[in-house]
C-alpha cells in the first residue's frame, strides 16, 4: 500500500477532478497522457476508497447499447497492455464469460443482441448448449438452451487496475494529492473555479466531479441535485471446492439471467453477485438526505444473506457443486445508482466547466473508457463519439429524490430482466412533467415516457387486447397503429408533442448567434425551418425547428430528449462568442399540439377568424391566433408529412384547447393517434430523426441533409469548414432507404446489413431505424452503407432476430409529403402516395 503525505503542491491547474476511484484516477491518467499539463486530482481519503475497492472487477465486451460497446472494448484493450506500460500488475483475467439462456424469449433475445453484434469488432457467439458444457462443465445442463459468448471477458483486480491508472498518470505529469477534501467550490465571473480544500485554494479551469457516492455532496456545494442512490450490493465468496481446483483452464464468467446473479471462479472456489428483486433489495436512503457519514472510505454494510436466499438456491441448481462449498466472505457494500443504471458522463448544464462522471454501476468497466472518452471530449471541445445515453442532462428538475429512489430499486431488480425493444419501465411514473392532457388521456393508451413527461404511444379501442406487451415480433400494437396511421392519412388525427424541448431566444445579437450555430439560413418573420447544429468536426450535434416569431425573437424547439443537451451547447456558444441574447427554456411552460392529415384545415378554420387556406398560411410559416379564444403559436408543419399544424400554447390550456379540437372535427371523424403511428409516418415520408439517422457520430451530407446545410452562406457557422473538406473528399457511406420482405418481425434500428459480395456474405452497414409501412404493407428501413452500394436497385440483407431478410434500396420517399403532392398537382402531374 502506497502512502501518500497531503499536499496541494500547486494553487493553479487546468482541471481539477475530485475523487480517486477508477473513474477519476483513470481521467487523469488519459487527461496527462494526452499532453495536458496541471491536471490535479483530489482525494480525500486514499484513492479506491468507495465503490472502487470491494468491486467484483467484472470486465466485459457485451452491452446492449451502441456505442457503449466502444467504451467496454476500450477499458479491456487498455487493461491488456497497462501492466506492459506502467510496470504495475493489474490482475486481469480473461477466461471469457457466457449469458445463459434458459427460456425462448431469453433465446430471442440473444438473437436481437447478436444482430447488433455484426457491424461491432467485438467478438461475440450465439453457442449451443454443448458448446456452453465444454466451456462451463460444472454446469447442470437440465435448463440452458443457449449461451451468449465473449471470448475476451472476464475480471480484474479493482485496487491494482486503479494503482496501474495512478502510477501512469503521474508518469505523464498528473499530479494525484491524498488525503486532500474539498470543502467548498466557487465559481469566478471569468468561467473559472476555486476549489477549496484545508490546505488551501486550487484555481481551475475547469472541474470534474468523479467523487462516486460523494458526487452528491459534491453537487449540493454548487446548488445542483444528482439524482444518485448508493445500492447495497452483495457477493459472496466461497472456500475451495475441490471440482474446481481440478480444473485445468479457468472458468468463463456465467451470468445466469433467469437466477439473476453472476458467478466467476476466484482462485480455488468460486464469488458469485445477485441482483435482488426490487422488494428485497435495500438503498442507502439515508446518504441521500442527510449526507455520506464523515469518514466512510473503507467500510461496508452488514451482509444480509436472508435477502439473496432465492438467488444463492438458483446459483446452487446451476452449479451443483456450489452445494458442498462454504461461504468464506459475503461483502456488502454501497454501490452509486443514477435512475437508469446509465452514468453521468460530460459537461453539466447550467454551470460553466463544471464536468461529471459519476453514477457508475459498473465502473470498472467504464473507467479506462469513460477516462479516454471524457478527456477527448475536453480536449477537442466535441465528443469522439455519440453517446446521449450517458449525458449528464437527460435529468431535470423533474428528477426528484423519490423518483430516484424509485428507478435505483428497479433497475437494480431489473439488472438481469429481458431487454425487449420499445422498452418501458413503469417505477416513479408520473412524474411532476407530466402534460396536461395526461389525466385525461390516460386510460385510453399506453403511455410511453420521455424524459419525465408522459407521452401516448398508441390508443385502445374496444376489442384491443390493452397494456405493454412487449415482444421481439408484432404485439399488441400493431394493428391499432395501423388504424392510426390510416386516420391520419385519410381524415384527421391528434397528437399531443409537449415533450418537446422549446427555448425562446431574444436579444440584439439573436440573428447573428443563430447564424453562427446553424447550418440554414435563418428564417425571415413569421417563418420556421429544420436546422443542425454541427459540431467543429462537422458532425450533427442537433437538429432543430427554428422560427422567427417576431422580429429578433425566436422559438426553438427540439426533441423531447435533447432538451438540456441542445440548451448547454447554446449557452456556451452564448459564452465563448459573448452573444448579447437571453435564453429562456420554456420546454415545461408549453403544451404543444399537433393537429394532421386532410381535415386538419377544416377542423382548425372552426375555431379562429384567421384565414388557414394555403394562400394565406403557407407551409413552414409561423403566427399568433386564437382557437377558440385560447392564445397559440401556430407552426405550419407536421413530422406526418401530412397537412398539418403544431400548436404550441401555455400548458394550463391543453385540456381546454384539446376539448374545442376534438369537439370542432366531430364531422370529419378526428380522432387521437401515437407516437408509434407518428414513427411510421414519418419514416414512410423519409423523414430522418436525430439520434437515430443523424447524431455526433454522422455527418449531414452523409445523412441526407444537404438541403438544410446552406454551404455557401456568408456567417462561418461551426463545423463549416470541416464540411467543406468532407465534401471535398469524398463520403464514404451514405445513408440509404430500404424496403424488406419480412414476417412477423420488423427492424428497429442498429441491425447488421449484409451483402452477398463475390468473396462471401459479410456484413456491411448498420440500419438506423426502421418499422411496418401501412402504406406499402411491407417491412421499412433506413441504413448507413458503403457508397458503392448504395443505389438504388441494390439488393442487400437485414437480419433480424438470427435470420438474413432480403431487402432492396429504394427511391425515397416511399410517400410525398403533403406540401410536395400539392406542389406536383399545380404542375399538373399525378403525384405517388
């Protein structure tokens, strides 16, 4: 055990992190070894105090999520080769780790994870319950079906990976002080910090808090609230087992998912973790109000081996040797929990440099990748890559300490549960967000959720079978969709879009601010475009609708996920360039409603005096009225495609302006439709979404969305020159509408596109989101592929659920869009719905 004598050694640094787990001992280490000098990192009492010591070390290339694949095979390349570079040894094994499937749905399920396997470099098989026996022969074979296997898998040493980090980190110039508290942070005019500590002040740049089940505390001292929950967490260690001594080779690690728990050989016996149902397992509540007790570091909970009974009986079932084995040691102890499982990666909202990492469930995993993530982003001011799902801002004030509480104890219960697509999880719901329509709606749908608010997926009708039934293939939804998708393709449907994330910006540099973020031109009074911001590299960091509603004021609206993540990215643009504009968030102020399809024009001239003919209110144009007497903007514009309004109005006027709308189209047959019905209209019309066909990940020209990226305006908008040379090389890849003959399944998005080339049959793309066409009666996707397979014509793959599927690109869209058939029959052509 190193010592350490507490010192600030400096009152100046570039970044300051606060914490000495895996996770900031690994930013430190990436952060120095990148080149930045007066990085300090803080640790008030040794590092690996926490959640970092009494890990269980699991190391693994599997993951449901995209790119957070990347940040897993990241952290097992780096530990491969740390000891080589810092001559410490890390205790890495990697004897590979198999899921064990015991039920067809949890073989389907397999099935869904290895088609997002194909475009990964990662290794990963769908084996046969022979192959699982000659990996694992202590198993009893009564219930598996299949195995999912990563060769590279296996665990690690936690202390001696952190030491590794440490040793390197200050081999490239990080400076790591212990015992060294902060006992306050003050935040300077100029952007910058003051980091108090007994010994003195530190000046910083900039911030990051990587302080685990601290990072609490650590937010209060700036007025913010993370929405963290340590979990008591148990693993149990057995004595020798004499089947196990015998072994030649070490044993993979086996997660058996139905038993909820996993389970590794640790040296001659075996350690195995449950996950406790969410009734039984326990939370540290009182961390949370009252503040991690003065001098915990080191310590842990008391076992409780009654709670984990079930689980240590199903462990001993699929190990009979478990049986015979004695319990040597059972830890317990507190484990951080965000409300999603998911970390808190990045920059935080509404304070300048202040960075976190924080929430890690699993963290040795994330930590080498978290590290190099984290510190690409500071140093490059963008991403590497895209990975919302970790952003800081997805929680809001919305996130209470209830609701946290809530969605710790059921994803914690939920750690092992099947991971269905259109996944919904119902603990904490409704939370303060929800609109106002949700009373009254309620009981008619099935409701979805999206960041905090409410939101209807699909609307029963009598003879529906009702409720969230997930499934791999068509459920209950699909024909009730259907139905939706026709009403508003042939009279008139309702949507309520409240979550949308909606920002007013004024001020007498507002125009030349929007010019600088956006790609698009921007709009003249009175009107609404779809524009991106771009990040320096030209990726799409966003995409907005942006009007003008009255002369140097303007409304932006964006998906109801990017809310805070679009706002941070705005404010610092305000910042650096010293914009003189306010911003306002009025994303909970607002209720937002959607009226589409042919009657929607007939319904709405029943309410106002106004004159909605296409003469007078034309497409992408934007004004003031009154429906009904309620005050609204109206925005000529509809994600159908359809002919459509979207009304945005205060939130206390939802109920009455939707009542008036439903009564006003009575003749035309209104009626309300989803979100699932507003996904297939909107991907038949060729519709991109961001964080599916465009995030930080694509480029616009390789998205499609030349249209909206105006190149040759004068303002130098972010990422305009890198378009310019991206354009000026060349794409490689392009994204291409597919169609699919398909059965009872449908893509979603993130399958493996194969092409049946002259060599053999490999994969060569990814789809990006997909669904049924109502329309076309067929399977619909969109799909990133190399360029020279990209025309229209090409026959391609898409497999689904372990199953190639022949698709073929075709000409977008599958339909016009509304404003476009109206436009070809003035010309007197004959347009194609």
């Amino acid at each position: 055990k190193e010592a350490s004598s507490p010192s600030l050694g400096k009152d100046r640094a570039d970044t300051v992190i606060i914490g000495g787990g895996c996770v900031g001992v690994s930013l430190a280490y990436h952060l120095a070894k990148a080149g930045l000098k007066d990085v300090v990192l803080l640790e008030k009492s040794e590092l690996t105090a926490g959640s970092t010591w009494h890990a269980a070390g699991l190391t693994t290339y599997f993951h449901p999520g995209i790119n957070l694949k990347k940040i897993h095979a990241y952290s097992i390349k780096l530990y491969e080769k740390l000891e080589e570079e810092t001559g410490q040894p890390v205790g890495f094994h990697q004897p590979g780790s198999i899921r064990i499937a015991s039920t067809p749905t949890r073989v389907d399920e397999f099935k869904y994870q290895m088609t997002r396997a194909g475009w990964h470099p990662t290794e990963q098989y769908l084996i046969t319950p022979e192959k699982v026996q000659e990996l694992f022969p202590l198993l009893n074979m009564d219930k598996v079906l299949a195995g999912l296997y990563n060769p590279g898998d296996g665990h690690i040493d936690p202390y001696s990976l952190t030491m590794a980090l440490a040793a390197g980190a200050r081999k490239y110039g990080a400076q790591l002080n212990y015992p060294v508290q902060v006992t306050n942070l003050k935040s300077r005019s100029d952007g910058t910090w003051e980091v108090e500590t007994p010994l003195g002040i530190i000046q910083a740049k900039r911030i990051v808090n990587t302080a685990g089940f601290w990072a609490r505390d650590i937010g209060k001292m700036i007025g913010l609230q993370h929405p963290l929950i340590p979990v008591h967490h148990q693993y149990v260690v057995t004595s020798t087992i004499p089947e196990v001594r015998a072994l030649k080779t070490e044993l993979p690690v086996i997660r058996d998912l139905e038993g909820s728990y996993y389970l590794r050989q640790e040296r001659d016996g075996l350690l195995f973790g449950p996950y406790e149902s969410e009734e039984k397992m326990k939370l540290q509540e009182s961390w949370v109000t009252n503040g991690v007790p003065p001098g915990f570091g080191k310590e842990l909970f008391e076992s409780d081996l009654d709670r984990i009974m079930e689980h240590i009986e199903a462990a001993m079932e699929m190990v009979p040797v478990l049986r015979k084995a004695d319990i040597v040691n059972t830890i317990s102890g507190p484990i951080t929990y965000s409300p999603d499982i998911l970390p808190m990666v990045g920059p935080h909202q509404g304070v300048r440099n202040y960075w976190v990492a924080i929430g890690f469930g699993y963290g040795i995993i994330h930590a080498g990748g978290m590290g190099k993530y984290l510190s690409d982003w500071i140093l490059e001011g963008e991403p590497p890559f895209d990975l919302i799902e970790v952003d800081p801002n997805r929680y809001g004030k919305w996130t209470t300490t209830e609701y946290t509480a809530a969605k710790a104890r059921e994803s914690y219960g939920f750690n092992n549960i099947v991971g269905y697509p259109k996944e919904e999880r119902f603990a904490g719901r409704p939370t303060e967000r929800a609109s106002g329509l949700y009373d009254l709606l309620k009981s008619k749908c099935s409701m979805g959720f999206h960041a905090g608010w409410e939101q209807p997926h699909w609307f029963y009708k009598p003879g529906d079978e009702t409720g969230y039934k997930p499934s791999f293939r068509r459920t209950n939804w699909f024909d009730p969709v259907g139905r939706e998708y026709k009403q508003v393709m042939e009279k008139v449907g309702v949507i309520d879009l409240s979550p949308f994330g909606k920002f007013k910006v004024k001020g007498t540099d507002s125009f030349k601010l929007l010019d600088h973020l956006f790609a698009n031109v921007v709009p003249k009074v009175g009107s609404t475009n779809i524009s991106h911001m771009l990040t320096p590299r030209g990726k799409v960091y966003a995409e907005l609708t942006v009007s003008q509603v009255y002369p140097g004021e303007f409304m932006l609206v964006t998906g109801s996920g990017s809310e805070l993540h679009d706002l941070r990215w705005i404010e610092d643009k305000i910042t650096r360039g010293g914009y003189k504009v306010e911003i306002e968030n009025m994303t909970d102020e607002m209720g937002v409603l959607s009226v589409a399809g042919p009657y929607a024009r007939q319904v709405l001239q029943k309410l106002t005096n106004e004159d909605l003919s296409d003469a007078s209110f034309k497409f992408l144009q934007c004004r003031h009225l009154k429906l009904s007497n309620i005050a609204v903007t109206a925005i000529r514009i509809s994600y159908t495609g359809e002919l459509g309004w979207e009304l945005y109005h205060r939130r206390e006027d939802s109920v009455p302006l939707y009542s008036a709308i439903m009564e006003a189209g009575q003749k035309e047959g209104i009626d309300d439709f989803g979100t699932y019905a507003l996904n297939a209209l909107r991907l038949e019309k060729g519709f991109r979404a961001w964080g599916a066909e465009m995030n930080c990940d694509t480029n616009p020209l390789e998205a499609g969305l030349e249209y909206f990226v105006k190149l040759n305006k004068a303002a130098d908008f972010t990422g305009k020159q890198a378009l310019k040379q991206i354009k000026e090389k060349g794409l490689k890849r392009r994204l291409v509408y597919l169609t699919l003959e398909t059965d009872h399944v449908d893509p979603e998005g993130n399958e493996s596109v194969w092409h049946n080339g002259k060599a053999r049959t490999t994969v060569i793309g990814n789809t990006t989101s997909g669904c049924f066409s109502y329309g076309a009666q067929q399977s619909l996707a969109f799909a990133y592929v190399p360029m020279e397979l990209s025309k229209v014509g090409q026959k391609l793959e898409v497999e689904l659920l372990g199953k190639n599927y022949p698709a073929t690109i075709i000409q977008e869209p599958l339909v016009l869009t509304e404003p476009t058939r109206m436009r070809l029959q003035r010309k007197g052509e004959s347009p194609k719905i």
